[in-house]
C-alpha cells in the first residue's frame, strides 16, 4: 500500500486514499514511464497487426490483453428504486428532504467519529476525487433501511458484494447467510432511525478514513473482519473459533468459516429441507 510522504508524527495507517497494493520496486515509476506508451481511446476496429482508436492512432500490436476490469452496474433498476432502496444515485437530483435528512444525521455521525479517533481531523494532503452519486445507504451494506410493514421494502431485496474489501470469500458467506435469514424474516431489525444512524456512522467514517475513496460509503478495506464478526454476531453465530490465543494474535483465513454453513442451518431450521433433497 502506498502512502505519500507528509510532515506530521501521526500515523499514515490511519488514511487509505488509493487502490489497495504493495509497491515494492524504488524504480517501478521510472521503470513504466520509459518503456511505456498510454493511449487515451476507445478501439474503433482491429485489424491484423493493428489498433485503431477514436482518435485516429493506430497502435502496432502482436497481442492484446484485455484487463478492464468491472464497474458495479445498477442501471436496471430507475432512479427513483436507487433513492428509495439506499442505492448510489445523483447527488444533483437528490431531493431537498432528503438530502437535508442524511446532512442532519452524518453531522451527528461525524462528531462522534472525531470524538472516537481525534487523528482522522487532520488528514494528510491528498487528491481530492468529489463525488457526482450519493453513496450507498444499505443497513449492513446489504438491504435498504427497513421499515417494517413496506410492501416495497419489507423483507423483499438484497443486495450482496456491493462492498469494497480485499478478500471477498469469507464476506460474501457472511453475506449470504445473513442475507438468507432476513428473507426468511428470522432475523430482528432494529428500528428504522437505529438503522438509519448505523449507516450514517460507517458513511461518515469512510469518507474519514478513505478520503476521496470513501465518497461511496462502502469501502472497508481494513474492516474486514470486524464486519464480519458483525454480521455473525446479527445471526448469533461465533465469528471466533480458533481459541483465544489465536483469534487475537493468527490471521484470519477463509477457512477459518468453514464450518459456519452447518451451524447457521441448525440454528435456522433449515435442516430438514437439506436432508430432504
């Protein structure tokens, strides 16, 4: 992880404003900008040897490699379905009462960040990326803020992997499981304003630690497993399996969930319809 140089006797780790990586080479930099070329465009045509772009450049080329990575894409469901599901949408469009209701709630929410680790006041110099979306307002990052009785909300929808992490294996089964025991109404919701508040704590405290990267509100790059332990602690279930010893001071690994699947089916029920099949 790279952290760029400032004056200050605080600690760095406290701040992430970029993806994720360990730079382990002093000429990695030095190295790329003299023996690579960037080109801005998209290809209009390929043909044998070649690359024709948007802007009229031809690159030479005896391969490609397509590494385009992927963007979260919610853009089956209307704007008005991402405002009320607690999903990204324009900031711009955003209406008044909303907008005024979160203002109201990450200003109480920030105070308590600040009053709870005083270092994330004074971050360090940083590019500053301003966001066009509001960020995402999902209660445990996977439904939106649940008021029961909702024909629309009630226990209808979630959404999974829509956090940003390092090591999707053991969230996505927490998620999973969790996810499934809200649709089956086995799990209790707090109220809607206890809801509300949980999802304006981790907004604001993204933003303060992640920087311009935390704008999304999902970023959780080193609440891993305190994450987990949450949901896990949601359903009742152990998130600490190795003994004491280990669980403090031994890296949590995937399989460390191993058995996780078992006792969430015992203690929901779903027993018999597994032995049924």
């Amino acid at each position: 992880m790279y952290f760029p140089r400032f004056k200050s006797n605080l600690s760095r780790i406290f701040w992430q404003n970029c993806t994720g990586g360990l730079l382990n080479h002093s000429d990695f930099f030095d190295t790329i900008a003299n023996n690579v070329s960037v080109y801005c465009g998209d290809i209009q045509t390929i043909t044998k040897d070649r690359i024709h772009l948007s802007t009229k450049e031809e690159v030479v080329s005896d391969a490609i490699l397509c590494g385009t990575g992927w963007i979260p894409s919610l853009q089956f469901l209307s704007d008005e379905q991402r405002r009320r599901f607690g999903l990204p949408h324009s900031s711009i469009e955003e209406p008044k009462e909303d907008k005024n209701h979160w203002a109201e709630l990450e200003a109480a929410a920030d105070v308590e960040v600040i009053a709870t680790f005083p270092q994330l006041a004074n971050p360090p110099a940083h590019y500053e990326k301003l966001p066009t979306s509001t960020p995402y307002r999902l209660y445990r990052h996977i439904v939106p803020v649940t008021k029961l009785g909702d024909p629309e909300l009630d226990r209808s929808i979630v959404f999974v992997g829509h956090v940003g992490v390092g090591n999707y294996f053991p969230v996505v089964e927490c998620q999973a499981m969790w996810a499934t025991a809200y649709l089956d109404s086995k799990l209790n919701l707090p109220s809607i304003e206890a809801q509300e508040k949980d999802v304006a704590l981790f907004t604001t405290w993204c933003r303060r630690r992640y920087l311009s990267g935390g704008h999304e509100g999902n970023n959780m790059t080193f609440e891993l497993i305190g994450y987990t332990d949450t949901l896990l602690a949601d359903m009742g279930l152990s998130s600490h399996r190795k003994g004491w010893f280990r669980d403090l001071f031994a890296p949590c690994w995937a399989s460390d969930f191993g058995g996780l699947k078992a006792e969430f089916i015992e203690k929901y029920g779903y027993i018999d319809a597994t032995t049924s099949q």
